[in-house]
C-alpha cells in the first residue's frame, strides 16, 4: 500500500497525485529479485560474466566435494571487483549495495564498450538459485585478500581478511565458491552440460574476447573426462556477408551474424538474439510479433522460415 511521506507532500499534476513507492522491507525486494532467477546455469553464466567484464585473459571453474557437499569454483585473472578501492571497502560496497547497477553513469557506447551486464549487482543473488552459500575471495596488485560471505536468505553478510591461498600466481584474482549446491540443480551444472551452455550462452563475448575458460571435475573418477574447454559453437550454413550491421533508429546499429540454411538440409534455422554477446532470446520466432490487422509479420513470426 502507498502512503505520503510526512516530510515530503505528494506532488501534483492537476488532479492528478504522483506518490513515491515505499516498500516495507528492502530486503522483501532482495528476496524476490535472488528467486527470480529460474535457471541455475544462468545464474553460473552470469559469474561468469563478471569475469569477462573484468578483463579476465583465463576462468577456471571447478567442481568438487567441500566437506561432504558439492560446490563450484569460478575463478579468473581479471582486473578485480572495484579495483580503485581497498578489498575492505570493495566488498563492503558490493554487500551494500546488491541489487543495484553500477553502471547508470555511463553512456550506452561505454556500456557496449565494456559490456557491463550484471556486475556484481543483481547477478551475485542469483547464487540462491544454486547454492546456500557463496564466498567472494579477492586480491588486488599483491595486497591482502579478502573475502566476502553471503548466506541464502540472510540479512547480513560477512566480511574477513582471509587466507593468501589462491587459484592463480598473478598478484590481483578473483574467486567465487559456490558451497552446498542444491541437490535439484546438481544434473544441470555439472562440467559438462554446462560447458555446453557457456559456450551457446556466451558465444559472442568469447570469440571476441579470446578468454580461455575451463572447466575442472575433481569428483570424475576413472577414465571419465576431468577436463572441460568452453569452446564457442561454430554455426552451420552459409554466412551472408551483405547483412552484417542493421539500423536501430535512436539506438547504436545492431550486430548481425546471420547464416543461410539451404532447403535440401534437413533441419531448421533459427535467429537468436543477443545483448553484449549474452543470449537473452533463443528463437525470434517465439516472439508475437503481429501487424496492425493482427497477421503474422514473415519472416520473423514464422517457425517455418529456412533463413
């Protein structure tokens, strides 16, 4: 229900009243945010793509037992979270302000440029999804390490200098452990079906950045694969080079990367579509998209279509 403030009377617009929305519980709105993420492996994808916006050159990700639990492991040699602070004051102010966007500030070609997609805002809740716990660990140009603790469904985090143990010999890494994954996730993020969905999940941002990222089984035992590449999938068809950037009117162009299926090939081609190399919509064809007399727009409403 929306009250007025008592220090700051609503404002008015002729008989019309504008109230500003006071949520009762903040944390109400964490809770709801941190569920919303359905999909575990889109809740890795995201760690991961902290990674990529740091600048990271390599991502280790490991799965493994952590005290009778399992647990997963995403590590990487970027620049650090908020590197301009000390890792006190780093984590602190990612803890303080979880589900905000640190990336208001700049303009839409800065947000290309860096492809600031979820940084360590919304996407750390999404660990709820998949674990109970999550430990940030970070160390910047050789200072101290410092760790960052968040529990599922807890008000408060927990801060600590931590032990120099790390996954990388570089002065400055980050580590995010993911303790006691939940038992209903566990199929989906194993090392190999989620290999399979970082590589589609974020194709674009990976063939251009060249970052390695793989994926290590410590719970494997005999001759099953320990070791993971996230490779990239490469796309069958013919590339059509005439279509490569299309016109957004008050917006920057969009990147086109389209592929003719011939009609002899059994099978059917399908148009995904990205924001910052990230898949945020599988098949366009899924989308609604109708004239004004209600008739389907071709080809993009058309399951049918071979383009």
């Amino acid at each position: 229900m929306a009250s007025r403030s008592a220090s700051r009377p609503a404002s008015r617009s002729g008989d019309t009243a504008h109230v500003r929305l006071k949520p009762q519980d903040s944390f109400d709105l964490i809770r709801v945010i941190a569920k919303s993420q359905s999909d575990a492996r889109k809740a890795i994808g995201e760690l991961v793509q902290n990674s990529l916006d740091a600048g990271a050159r390599r991502v280790e990700i490991t799965w493994f037992n952590d005290k009778g639990a399992r647990a997963l492991r995403i590590a990487d040699d970027g620049h650090g979270v908020f590197p301009e602070l000390d890792r006190e004051a780093a984590l602190r102010k990612i803890a303080e302000t979880i589900g905000h966007s640190h990336k208001r500030s700049l303009s839409a070609a800065e947000r290309r440029e860096q492809m600031l997609l979820g940084k360590y805002g919304i996407g750390l809740l999404g660990f709820w999804s998949v674990a109970r716990v999550l430990e940030l660990k970070s160390r910047v140009k050789g200072g101290d390490t410092w760790i960052l603790r968040l529990e599922e469904d807890r008000r408060e985090a927990e801060i600590a200098r931590a032990r120099a143990q790390r996954t990388f010999a570089e002065e400055t890494f980050t580590e995010v452990t993911l303790r006691e994954v939940k038992e209903s996730v566990q199929r989906q993020v194993r090392p190999a079906r989620l290999q399979a969905y970082l590589a589609a999940e974020l194709r674009g941002q990976l063939l251009q950045r060249g970052t390695e990222v793989r994926i290590h089984d410590k719970i494997a035992r005999g001759r099953s694969t320990k070791e993971f590449v996230v490779k990239p999938r490469p796309y069958l068809g013919i590339l059509m080079d005439e279509l490569r950037t299309l016109e957004v009117a008050g917006h920057e162009d969009a990147r086109l990367e389209l592929y003719y299926v011939p009609s002899d090939e059994e099978r059917r081609g399908v148009v995904s579509l990205s924001c910052g190399g990230t898949t945020v919509l599988d098949d366009v064809a899924l989308v609604d998209l109708t004239d004004p007399e209600g008739r389907a727009r071709e080809p993009w409403a058309s399951a049918d279509s071979k383009a």
